[in-house]
C-alpha cells in the first residue's frame, strides 16, 4: 500500500494547508496535521481511523516532520 495524502478540507470542508487525509485508492483511512499541543519538537499527528483497524494506542501519534508521520502511519497500518 503506497498511502497519498489530500487537502482535509476538499473531503470534509475544512482544514488548513497543513491538515491532511491519508487516502488508499480514493478512501479515507487516516489524518495527518500539525497540532499546536502536540509536544515539542513532534508537530505532526497521524491517525489511523480506517474501521478495519481496532482503535489503540498505536494506531496514532506524534512526528517531526509530515514526511515522518506518513512514515509512521504507513508502518502502523502495515502492521496490521
């Protein structure tokens, strides 16, 4: 699975330059945005909110930069 990433806001009509969903083919499986709490140095949160996949603690979580939090998404949902 190669995951792509989309405006949140032409999906769900909102969200800002960097909010994201995480697509596999034209479905929405996930979302990647810059969070202001997010804890310092790790701006980035992914989530995983495909049904599929049980809801748990590893199914999101904080990164540095939105190329890791792909990174990070795309090996938790791999996992499963």
């Amino acid at each position: 699975m190669t995951p792509t990433l989309a405006h949140t806001k032409r999906y769900f009509g909102f969200g800002d330059k960097d909010d994201h969903v995480v697509l596999d083919g034209g479905r929405v499986i996930g979302r990647i945005f810059q969070q202001a709490q997010a804890p310092q140095g790790r701006p980035w949160f992914w989530t995983i909110t495909a049904r599929e996949h049980p809801p748990s603690i590893d199914s999101r979580g904080y990164s540095a930069t939105r190329e890791q939090a792909m990174e990070d998404f795309k090996a938790q949902w791999l996992s499963c």
